[in-house]
C-alpha cells in the first residue's frame, strides 16, 4: 500500500495530486477520482476528502485525488482560475488512472462546484458511477451568495478580513482572486444534463442543502440508476464563518464510502 505525491499534465499544466494505491493482495482494480469544490470551501472539505482517500485505499481502491489548475500545488497562478480548465483537469485526472491498465472501473466523487462540472466532463468520459455530494446547481446564484458573505466578512471582521474595500468583492472572493471573466462563467454554470457516459449517479444532500429532486428527473434521461439521499448533518455552506472550519458530519463521509462499496 503507497500514497505517492505526483504530477499529471493537462492542457499543458503541471497538476498536483495524491495518489492512494491498495495493497497488490487487495486490489479492486477499481479507481475512484475525487473532484474538489471550489478554492473557497476546499478548507471545509479538505479533511473529509484525505478521509474518504485513506479509507477507500484500505478497501482495495486506487483513489486520486488532485488539485485543480491555478489551486493548490498545481501550476498556474490564482487570477487564471478557470472553470473551462476544470473541466480538462477532471478528464486528464480519469485518464490519468485508467492509464495503469491496472484499473477496470472507475468512479467519480464531486462536491459543491465539483458537482456540474465531472456532469459536462462525464458527457464524453465513460465511468461506472457518479456520487455528487451538495453539488451547485445554480451558479449566478452560487456567485451572489458569495459576494454576499465577502461583503459581510469585510463588515464584519474588517480588522481581519483579508481584503480591506468593498470593491475588492469584484476582485478578491472570500481570500481568493477572482476575476470578471471567472465569475461570467460562474453565472452560465448550471446543473443541466446532456448524454451523461456514467451507469449509475448518487446525488446525496445534506440538511438544508438544496433540493437535488429536479436534477434526479433530469438524469433518469440518459442513466439506468439515479439514486438520491439525504444525509444527517448541516455542511452550513451558506456560513461565512462555519467554512473556516473541517466540520464535514461523519454520517456523509461513511454514506459516500458505502455508495463507492456497496451502490
């Protein structure tokens, strides 16, 4: 069993990510490719993605889990955050896995911003399953309730807050660059579902979360299996101060473990 720092290339960036191989007496030949939220809410999630990885590892599955591009310990600088590249980095990072020839299926882990972005990437890229953990559905909507909670840290906690003006909410979001043309795609982002390559998808929320009903109608179009559940727990999304925290509930990490387990 090994967990190897590494870089893949996409779109001709260096991306950083972690690689959890089984033990060669207990591999699954099954992969499972973790797709991070956005940068804003990557502390929150941190914690309950390593988890999710080492477990996993111990149950016989390679697991990746990678940085997106201008994130992280990937190359590129913060300003050149781009949702298009997302998406690439999402598609070179499975391909990066079924490259071992040693791997015969694969599954996808995305939350919150992760979420629309592995549905548009799994329109070309075959997997066997799909888990989206409180995935963004709207995001001119997701954008306006950052800026808010921006505007709010700035009033707030102005001695504090890591960017002093309020036009810095058009420049800076919640610690991180954000630019004009980053939040334009953030506004065309959507949950809307073509062709999707993947036989079964998971869609669980958490307390309060937004209602996934809709999006569970619209998969059953193009997938065999769309299962949906809500989990105990209160990711507190919406809170400014609760995303400073590694607070994912317990109950929703051991739910995606046993989707990825069990179906």
């Amino acid at each position: 069993m090994s967990t190897t720092p590494l870089f893949f290339e996409s779109v001709g960036q260096s991306i950083f990510g972690i690689l959890h191989e089984p033990s060669a007496g207990h591999n699954l030949r099954e992969a499972v490719v973790i797709c991070p939220p956005a940068p804003q809410e990557l502390k929150k999630y941190h914690w309950a993605q390593r988890q999710m990885a080492n477990r996993l590892q111990l149950f016989g599955y390679t697991v990746l889990r990678f940085d997106y591009f201008a994130t992280g310990d990937s190359s590129g600088r913060s300003e050149e955050f781009n949702l298009d590249i997302c998406q690439h980095n999402i598609r070179d990072a499975i391909a990066f896995v079924k490259a071992s020839g040693l791997v015969r299926r694969v599954t996808v882990i995305a939350t919150r911003l992760g979420g629309p972005l592995a549905l548009k990437t799994l329109e070309s890229e075959r997997v066997k399953r799909l888990v989206l953990i409180d995935p963004v559905l709207d995001g001119s909507a997701y954008l306006s309730r950052m800026q808010t909670m921006h505007a709010d840290m700035l009033v707030e906690s102005p001695e504090t807050a890591p960017f002093q003006t309020s036009d810095a909410c058009h420049r800076q979001l919640l610690g991180f660059s954000f630019s004009e043309a980053l939040a334009a795609q953030m506004r065309r982002l959507s949950c809307a579902v073509g062709q999707l390559k993947a036989k079964s998808v998971y869609l669980l929320q958490s307390e309060n979360a937004a209602n996934l009903t809709a999006l569970q109608q619209a998969l059953t179009a193009s997938v065999d299996e769309v299962h949906i559940k809500t989990v105990g727990g209160k990711l507190k999304w919406d809170d400014l101060w609760s995303l400073q925290f590694q607070d994912f509930p317990n109950e929703l990490i051991q739910e995606t473990l046993d989707v990825v387990r069990f179906g």
